[in-house]
C-alpha cells in the first residue's frame, strides 16, 4: 500500500443530501495540507454538482474527507 493505510467509505443519505465520509488510519498531517491540484479538481467537480468538500489531517489519526452533494432535487423550468 502507498499510503500504509486501510481506508474506510461511509455512504448515507440524510433527506436531500448524499454524505460520504473517506478516512484512513494513516499519519495524518500537523496540519490540513493545502489544496493542490487534485484536492482542486475534486472540490471544483463536487461544488459543481451543488455540494461541499471537507477535509481534516491530523496527527496521528489520519485523514478525513466529507463530502456532501444534494441529491433527489427535481429541476424547475
């Protein structure tokens, strides 16, 4: 494994959102890394479905990232 670490994916849905948590049990960061081009590409993907990213690294637990995007919506035209 590249990062030495097992990763879990929680999928729910709670009313009109989809949540979807991604941890590791990995080191972690001192610090929540700075977004570069991959954390870019997905935040920008997900605000354009309507939705949000969250992201928290800390030491030793590992990352955490939650994703919300709004599901079940009908359009008005």
């Amino acid at each position: 494994m590249h990062g030495h670490a097992r990763v879990s994916v929680r999928v729910r849905r709670e009313g009109d959102v989809l949540l979807i948590a991604i941890a590791d049990d990995g080191r972690g960061a001192a610090r929540t890394p700075a977004p570069h081009l991959g954390l870019l590409g997905m935040n920008e993907r997900i605000v354009e479905l309507g939705g949000s990213l969250e992201l928290e690294s800390t030491r030793p637990t590992g990352t955490v990232f939650v994703v919300r995007v709004p599901v079940g919506r009908k359009e008005t035209s």
